[in-house]
C-alpha cells in the first residue's frame, strides 16, 4: 500500500511540473500550500475556478506513460523530498521540481564545484579544465558540467581520470538523449562513476530554450562555478552570472586579451571572480562552511499554511481587499497580511489563486506584486 501511494504521489508530482501555466515557482507555492503533490492536484480545480484562469493538468495516462519510459530507460525520479535531491538547488528560487537520473542519485547529495566553458576550447583551455577538474575530483568533490563539446567534456574526463573522481552531467535534453552525439562513451562513464541528469521527459531533443533552463541546475546545484574560456556572449558568461545571482562564488581561469575566448573569464575576474591558476585557489576559496544543508528560504517557510476553504461571498470581499493593497510594485507578504487583517492562511489562499490566474508575481525575500497594473 504503502508503495502505491508512493507512486500516485510520483505521478502527481509530474503531471504538476508538465502542466501549462504551472511554473516551476507556481509549483512550488501550490505543493507548499497543499502539503502533497496528490492533495494539490485535488485542490487545483478549486484554484483555478477561483482565480479564473483555465489550466489544463497533464492527464493521468499521459503521467504514467512518461514514468515507464523513464523506467525502461533505467532511470530514476529524485524529488524535493528525495534525500539526495541538491540542497543548494532546492533553496533556489526556481528549482526545477524534480531531477530524473541515470546513475548514483547519492552523488547529488555530495558537494559539487561546476567547472563550464566554450565548446570550441583551444588545446591549453581543455588541459586547464582536465586538470582542474581532476585535482578537484582528488579533493573530495563532485564536478559538475554541462557534457558539452570543449571545456565541459574535458572537465568530465578529469574528473573520471582522478582516483575515486565523481562527476555529474547535467542535460538541456531528456536525460536518456545523448548529446552531443561523440560523447556517447562519456555519457556511459559518468553514469557509472557518478549521475547524468536533467529535468525534460525522456526522449526530450535538446532545444535552444532548453540550455539557458540547464544553466540554472548547474550554477544552483553547485557550491561554485569555474568558467575556462567563454565568450562575452556564450551560455557560460551567463551560469556565472545566474551562479553570481545565487549567492554562489565564482572563479576564472584569465587567458590572452588577443583571444576571444578570454574575455569572458578577464572580464568575470575584473568584475571580483577568483582568479585560478590551480585547484588551490578554488579551494582556499570555497566556503567550506555553507557546504551541505542549505538554508530554506523565508518565503517557503511563510508559506506553509493551511489550505483555507472560503465562502464564495467572503472570498469576493477578501480578494478586493488584498488586491487593492497590491500593485505592480513589490510588497512584503508579511505586512499584506497586517494591513489587511486577515489571517495568514487566507491570504496564501487568496495569492495562490491570483498565481495561477497569472496575475500576481513571487519575487525574491517572500515579495509578491500585481502584474499587468501601472
């Protein structure tokens, strides 16, 4: 019985996250407000009449087809709740809800440094990631890449190549879907010596869209990101950025002004990255100290009331109320609460639905405002 449940709470944890008009933030808010993947799913129908925007949930059917491909493809669903689950990435904003692995689940439980650059690398640029990566490795932590031609291949096989070195590629694509398409032995060792993951359903191509979403896991699930060659435009300069947004550190490895490829890194380093000339300078400078559980966020905490059942009348009022306090700029949810003298499971009640109605927006320090509005 006990496994059923299990798998219908599975089940619904999916045919969440695959649902239209339901991001990874909305998600977040309505799991929290109803405790259960499976008891939000039975309450979504009363958000959505409420709020007055249609969502279509993802169908049972549809649900249970994605979970026995993954099943065939011998891959496994790590959730929140999962106690390998990153804890770094889950205090991010936009966590993805769950991660679906091929591998060790319990590597993603280890602290990982992300090491990312361009994929037209030059000769010394894939070398300095070899050899970072495999010093790294040797250290005790987890490398972390995106399984990309140049650096991030090359960080891949240092790490593999260190005694006991694990490593993590993370995928824009579904998790069982090799790409590039020569990295096919790569994505087999580091299955084995450590976990492939991604997000998308199995079977997902990557897509352009994709890889900006793949940036985030790999910035967020990792104590800090090392950039090896990148342009001022690539998809690396912008994991730094995302990695400097999520309170991460960030290190550069600096290479000739004549080379493209070192302005990306020169201009991280002239902004306050670490500069790197070996693995001692990641490690003199990773904050030890944060590595492991990672601080739950003041908004998720505030969050967690109960599911409040309001008359249709009641409701009406309640809305204009709050909605009248509300306006495209940021407002403490704390001090809604206090102006509107209403209790705090009300109003999550009331924010959720105008959430799911698209018009309210979740910010940053448990923030809310009104969009659309002057």
């Amino acid at each position: 019985m006990a496994a059923d449940r299990a798998h219908l709470e599975l089940l619904a944890w999916i045919r969440l996250a695959r649902s239209e008009g339901i991001g990874t933030k909305t998600f977040r808010s309505i799991l929290e407000r109803a405790g259960t993947a499976t008891q939000a799913v039975d309450h979504l129908p009363d958000f959505v009449r409420s709020g007055g925007r249609p969502i279509k949930l993802l169908p049972l059917g549809d649900a249970e087809r994605e979970f026995e491909s993954a099943q065939r493809a011998g891959l496994t669903y790590v959730t929140w709740e999962h106690p390998h689950f990153p804890e770094p990435l889950k205090a991010i904003e936009d966590a993805p809800p769950f991660l679906i692995v091929k591998g060790s689940a319990e590597v993603l439980s280890q602290p990982m440094i992300a090491i990312v650059g361009a994929r037209n690398a030059t000769v010394n640029g894939r070398k300095m990631a070899r050899i970072l990566a495999a010093d790294l490795a040797a250290a005790g932590l987890v490398v972390l890449s995106g399984m990309a031609r140049g650096v991030d291949g090359a960080a891949h096989e240092g790490a593999l190549g260190a005694q006991n070195g694990r490593t993590v590629a993370v995928l824009a694509g579904g998790t069982d879907v090799i790409y590039p398409p020569e990295h096919a032995k790569l994505h087999g060792r580091i299955a084995e010596a450590g976990a492939v993951i991604a997000e998308m359903p199995p079977g997902t191509e990557p897509q352009a869209p994709l890889f900006p979403r793949r940036n985030r896991i790999i910035s967020g699930a990792s104590v800090g990101v090392v950039v090896v060659e990148a342009t001022l435009k690539s998809g690396s300069l912008i994991t730094a950025r995302l990695a400097a947004d999520q309170g991460r550190d960030v290190f550069a490895v600096p290479g000739s002004p004549l080379d493209p490829r070192a302005h990306g890194p020169n201009s991280l380093i002239r902004d306050g990255a670490v500069l790197v000339q070996s693995a001692d300078d990641i490690l003199d400078s990773l904050p030890l100290g944060r590595v492991g559980p990672a601080q739950i966020s003041a908004a998720r905490k505030s969050a967690q009331q109960p599911i409040v059942n309001i008359t249709e009348k009641d409701t009406h009022s309640i809305r204009q109320q709050i909605e009248s306090a509300l306006g495209a700029a940021p407002a403490a949810v704390d001090e809604l609460v206090r102006q509107c003298q209403v209790s705090a499971a009300v109003v999550a009640t009331i924010l959720m639905e105008l959430e799911l109605a698209g018009r309210l927006e979740r910010l940053p320090g448990n923030r809310v405002a009104l969009v659309g509005t002057v």
